[in-house]
C-alpha cells in the first residue's frame, strides 16, 4: 500500500491480522501518513496473508521450520525489511520472541501491543488471565519493544473496567475493540516524529 509519504511500515503477525486490519483502514484513510509497505509472517495460512493481498501490500513470508536456528530465521526478516528501507515495526500477533540483538538493531523503531494494563498480566494470555484474577479493571498497552517480554517504555493505555455480567468472550471483543482504535494512534504518533523516550517515559510532544 504505497502513499509515497512519510515512513515504510512492516508489520509482523503470525495470526487473523485484525490490528493490522485497522492499521491497514487508518492508512488508507490518511490518518497514518505512511507507506504501509511490508506484512511479515511467519505461517501460511494466517488470515494477515489475505488481508495483506487485498490491500495490495506486499508479503513476506518467513517460515521458521525452512531455517536452521533462531538467527538464521531472524537474519532473513532482517533482509526482507532492509530491502524495503523499514523505519517502523509494528509487531501485531506475531507469535515469536525476538531475539536482544534483533530489538537492538532496530532501537525504539518496533512498537507492540498488549490486552493488559503493563506491567500487570504480562504473556500471550494477558485477557484470560485478568478476567480468571478477578481484577475490576484491564485495558489495552502499546510500548516500544525492549529486550525483555512485554516490558519496553509505553506510548499509550487505555482503561477498561471488567463488569460483572462480562463473559471472557465479551471482555476479548471489547479489548480488540480498543486495541483497534489506539494501536493506530501510537503508529500515527511514530510516523509524525512526536515520540520522545526519557529512560522509561514517553513524552508525547504537541503539533
């Protein structure tokens, strides 16, 4: 999806690519002005593949079991994104751990979202563990990628109170329906240059 503005975007998923969905809707109605550029994926049948194709983005896939180990694998991610001049990644259900020197190559260019207040409810079932904890209150939290999990200085939150006739299934629609406002927020913030990052703080500067 080429804008010919601002910075190429690759976003990473290995799932049904509904955040990449509503960054693919943000893009093409300018609220990111960026060049939506790359879809990495890991597994073939990922529903982001399809959504990708209709958008007219181009795919990389990217299968683990093809390489020998970790840095192989990573090092051919790496080719594909600086073949395509990446100045943001946007990890959006990608289901893998990057390694500390692939975070360490790209510093403060990867962004990552959470279903979970950070630092509460860290791991990939950040929902289902709130909701079985009995919390009153969860939310949504996007941050750069640091090298450890679920960790890296936070952009942006937002709150989400559980209520008390909420099932599991109707707390994960009202979380991705966050996720699918405030993820683009924070990518629009990236790509407009107003993300500034003090030790673990995040300064949003004005216009």
């Amino acid at each position: 999806m080429e804008r010919k503005v601002g910075v190429n975007i690759a976003v990473m998923a290995s799932g049904r690519g509904t955040n990449f969905a509503a960054i693919i809707r943000a893009v093409k109605q300018g609220k990111i002005k960026a060049n939506l550029a790359l879809l990495v994926s890991d597994q073939p049948g990922a529903g982001a593949i399809a959504k990708a194709k209709r958008a007219n983005v181009k795919v990389a896939l990217v299968k683990r079991g093809d390489f020998a180990g970790k840095k192989e694998f990573e090092a051919r991610i790496i080719q594909h994104l600086e073949e395509n001049k990446i100045g943001l990644i946007v990890m959006a259900g990608f289901m893998r751990m990057l390694s500390p020197g692939f975070v360490r190559r790209f510093k403060n260019k990867i962004l990552n979202i959470h279903p979970a207040l950070l630092p509460s409810f860290k791991g990939a079932h950040a929902i289902k563990d709130a909701f079985e904890y009995g919390v009153k209150a969860t939310g949504v939290t996007v941050h750069f990628v640091d090298e450890e999990m679920d960790h890296g200085p936070i952009i942006l939150q937002c709150p989400l109170e559980i209520k008390e006739d909420d099932s599991l299934e109707s707390l994960e629609a009202k979380i991705h329906k966050i996720e699918h406002r405030l993820y683009p927020q924070a990518i629009r913030l990236f790509v407009e240059g107003r993300l500034k990052i003090f030790k673990r703080k995040v300064k949003i500067a004005s216009r």
